[in-house]
C-alpha cells in the first residue's frame, strides 16, 4: 500500500512503490513492513514512514528502493 492509497489516489507513481515493496520480498523473503496488521500499516503510512530498506543490500539496490519507497509521489521514480 503506497501513501496515496489511502485517500484514493491512485496512479502511475503507485505501481513504482508496489514494485520497491515486490523486489524487497524477492529478494529477502520477507515483507517490507513489520507489521501485517492494516490499521498500523495505515497510521506509519500517514506519519510518512516508508517500507523497512534491508541492511545487508548493496548501495545500487538501496538506492533504487529509496525512489521507490519516496512518499511524495510526484517526485517518485
């Protein structure tokens, strides 16, 4: 769920937040979230907090998961 999901907005920038969090599991095997509950998922979402980066990833990956997962969708990727 992106940021602008929550009040409806939906456009191209949503898929770009989707792909960060898809590549995160691909790659880890574990969600990007800490959380599988939908009301906390929803609250972090609205203090503008982004899905967890993995530690252990190289700077490249980081970096392209950092546009991804940027809040404001008109400066997303």
């Amino acid at each position: 769920m992106s940021p602008e999901s929550i009040v409806e907005k939906v456009d191209g920038a949503l898929n770009k937040w989707s792909l960060g969090c898809i590549v995160v599991e691909m790659i880890t095997g574990i969600l990007p979230w800490d959380t599988h509950d939908r009301d906390d998922l929803t609250d972090k979402l609205l203090r503008g907090e982004s899905p967890n980066i993995p530690k252990d990833m190289s700077k490249l990956e980081k970096s392209f998961l950092r546009e991804c997962f940027t809040i404001d969708p008109n400066k997303r990727w």
